[in-house]
C-alpha cells in the first residue's frame, strides 16, 4: 500500500510500518499542504492512506467518493517515542483498510 505520511508525523515512524511504501510529505516538498488542499494531492498522487496526527481532521474532512483514507494517531505528545507505540496496530489497521474511511489509533 502506498501511504503518506502527514507533517505533523515524524518521518522515522515509516521505518516501523512493514510491507508498505511510505513517503514523508516533506519529501514532496508538500510542506505547505494542509487538510483537503494534502487530501486532494495524496490521491492525485496515487497513496491510499495517509497517516496524520491532526486529531480534528476527521471532523473536518469528507471522504465519501475518496480512493484514500485516514489514519489518526490519537497521542497526545507527537515524538517518535510516544507514536511508535501505535505502529503494530497502525500496520494492522492498514491491511484491512478501505479507502474513504477514517481510522483512530489510540493507545492501549
């Protein structure tokens, strides 16, 4: 699965999601794109998920009719240390995904 990871993500996070080809949306040069604008660029560019910490994404996003959905790390601190906690059920969560739906991971 070809999945994006959100600004907000630190880009070492792809190193713990198997299987997948993961791009940072820095990597783009997407450093500007936010929400729908990084919605509309992530599909247009072939990735079927993203992964965000932008909690209210899912509040402010409509993805009925998308090929891509969303992944949202529900942590309160964004460092590697407290996200790569959720990797296993991020991995897990991303071989049954649809597309146009919206995920949270929190942790356990």
């Amino acid at each position: 699965m070809r999945v994006l990871l959100d600004n907000n993500v630190n880009r070492r996070f792809a190193q713990l999601l198997l299987g997948h080809e993961v791009i940072h949306a820095r990597e783009l040069g997407w450093t500007a794109l936010e929400n729908g604008n990084l919605v509309s660029a992530a599909e247009q560019e072939g990735f079927e998920a993203i992964i965000t910490c932008d909690k209210q994404m899912q509040y402010q996003q409509n993805l009925s009719g998308r090929k891509i959905g969303i992944i949202v790390l529900g942590t309160m601190f964004l460092k590697l240390e407290f996200i790569s906690q959720l990797a296993p059920q991020v991995n897990e969560a991303l071989s049954h995904f649809e597309p146009a739906s919206f995920i949270v991971i929190k942790p356990t």
